[in-house]
C-alpha cells in the first residue's frame, strides 16, 4: 500500500507544488494572477521548455547533455551572421546572401550537426555522456567565439525578430513555437515506436540490445533532436533580443536538467514524459516571477531554485522504482 501511495506521489507531486505555488504567489501579490503576467511567465520560459523537451528524450534514453546552451549560442551566431553579412566565398568571388528562412535553416542545421555529432561520439568512441558533452559545449563555445569576433551581431531586421517578439492572435510566437513542439513530442513519446524503443533503452539497455533494438541509432537520433531543439532555442533567443551575443545561453543547460527533474524525468532514465517537463519548466518560471515581483534578492533567487532542486531529486529518489533502478 505504500508502494502505491509513493508511486501515485511521483505521478502528481509536480503538479500540486504548482498549484501550490501559484496560490502561494497570489495571495501574496495582487500582480501575480493576472493575464498580462501569464503571459510573461509562458514567454519567459519557451526557450528554457524549448531546451528542457531536447533534455527530456536524452535523459529518457539514460544520457545527459551539457552543451545545449553553447549550441543555442553557436545556432543564434550563425543564423545572426549569415543573414546580416551573408556568407563570403572568396575562391569564387561570390558572396551568398541568406533570407530569414535561409537564416533560420542554417541555424536549426547547426543545432542538429552538433547534437549528431554529440551522439556520434557517445556510441562510436563509447564516451559518458557527461565527458562527450562537455567537450562539445567546449567546441561550440570557442567557435561561437571565433564565428562573431566576441562582438555581438546585432540590427538583424523585424521579420527575423517576429520568431521572438511577435504576437499571433495575442499569443507571443516563442508560445506558440513551443506548444507545436510540446504536441508533436508528446505524441513521439508516447504513440510511437520510436517513444517506445526511447524509454527501452533508459530502462534497461542491456535488455533492449538482447531484443533487437538498434540502441546506438536510437542515441544518435536523441541526441541530434536535442541539439536541434538547442538550435531553435537559440533562434528564439537571438530574434527576441535582436542581437545575437556571444555567450549566450552560459547556465542554461543547468535550467534545462533542473525543469525535467523538477517535472519527475528520472535521472536513471527509462521514466518520465514531456508533460512532466511542461509542469517544470512552469515551476521554474512561476517561481522565478513570483519572487521578482516580491523583490526579493537575485542572490536569495538562487538559493531557493538550488533547494528546489534537491527537493526535487529527493523526491525522485523517494519512488520506490527509481531508487531501484539506483543501486
């Protein structure tokens, strides 16, 4: 009976701490709940959701990834360039001018090249996740560097700055970008062969290799999602500010793992799911604009998220078969 008490726990725990949440932050400011701060909040938290649906399949499949905000910086400097300046090509004397969707393609294409390039190494050179991508967050890092001169590349046109800034039946578009990419993945995840061969191999790969499954293919094409899913974090990021700045996204991938643990991805892979990941994301923007609208200190801001996290994993580690899963 307790069994299923803390199994029923871990299923609803995300979402009763954010009602919780959001009772608490109304009765404690009349700014709160209100539509206007809504919709703040859904626009605050679309790149962070964007990253963290990425983070929820390689987590599922039992890897990890730290690169996610170099490649949102690398994709956003690259699309930012290339449709500012195009693209010089001095051995033909010709220079390739880029259109906002030729812009935006190159960047989604640099997103995906990294995250298969993640997945790559990860099954050909049998490297942990956590070293394969630490390296690439290195490599992304120094190349956004070099790509933008450390200077930011800014003036980059309203039509490009619609991706961020624009509305659509009053809905901001980061909004609605992410409410297609939260549909489409949880119907991946969950109605399909590849949702299934995903939380096989998180649970037990040695066990989805003896069935068949082709595990490395699997990796590689979650981790090349993840990277793309970065690269449309970054396009997001660069059209709202309309400037693409060379270290983006530093700490985002810190964000991204704490909205899918939050949301009750379990970190031993093989449990969890996109909605979760939706409700911890919103957790993490509730909390962030609950307390800057009480004023409270940046630093303090950082000491609560940090405890949240813990509680988060704390609980995670409650549920009898993630604890299992464990040792």
């Amino acid at each position: 009976m307790m069994r299923a008490d803390r199994s029923w726990l871990a299923r609803v725990q995300s979402l009763v701490a954010l009602t919780l949440m959001v009772v608490l932050m109304s009765l404690l400011s009349d700014r709160f709940l209100t539509a206007e701060n809504g919709l703040n909040i859904l626009r605050q938290i679309s790149v962070n959701l964007c990253l963290s649906l990425g983070m929820t399949l390689i987590i599922l499949s039992g890897g990890i990834d730290l690169s996610v905000g170099a490649v949102l910086a690398l994709a956003g400097a690259v699309a930012a360039r290339l449709l500012k300046e195009g693209l010089p090509l001095p051995m033909f004397d010709v220079l390739l001018q880029f259109t906002v969707s030729g812009a935006i393609l190159a960047g989604l294409t640099v997103g995906l090249m990294l995250g298969w390039f993640n997945g790559l190494v990860i099954t050909r050179f049998r490297l942990p996740p956590f070293v394969a991508t630490l390296g690439t967050l290195s490599i992304a890092r120094g190349l956004t560097m070099l790509w933008t001169g450390g200077y930011p590349i800014t003036g980059l046109g309203p039509a490009f700055g619609f991706l961020g800034t624009g509305l659509w039946l009053g809905i901001p578009m980061p909004v609605w970008i992410c409410a297609v990419l939260v549909a489409v993945f949880a119907v991946v995840t969950r109605r399909t062969a590849f949702g299934r061969y995903l939380y096989a191999v998180g649970g037990n790969e040695r066990a989805a290799v003896l069935t068949g499954l082709e595990v490395d293919r699997i990796k590689r094409r979650v981790y090349t999602l993840g990277g793309g899913l970065a690269g449309v974090a970054g396009l997001m990021v660069t059209a709202r500010l309309d400037s693409a700045q060379p270290n983006a996204g530093l700490g985002y991938e810190l964000d991204s793992i704490a909205a899918v643990v939050i949301g009750g991805t379990s970190l031993s892979g093989g449990r969890g799911s996109v909605m979760g990941t939706v409700l911890g994301c919103l957790i993490i923007g509730v909390l962030n604009n609950g307390l800057f609208l009480l004023n409270v200190s940046p630093f303090w801001q950082q000491v609560i998220k940090g405890l949240v996290i813990l509680a988060a994993v704390a609980l995670d580690r409650l549920n009898p078969r993630n604890a299992e899963a464990g040792r």
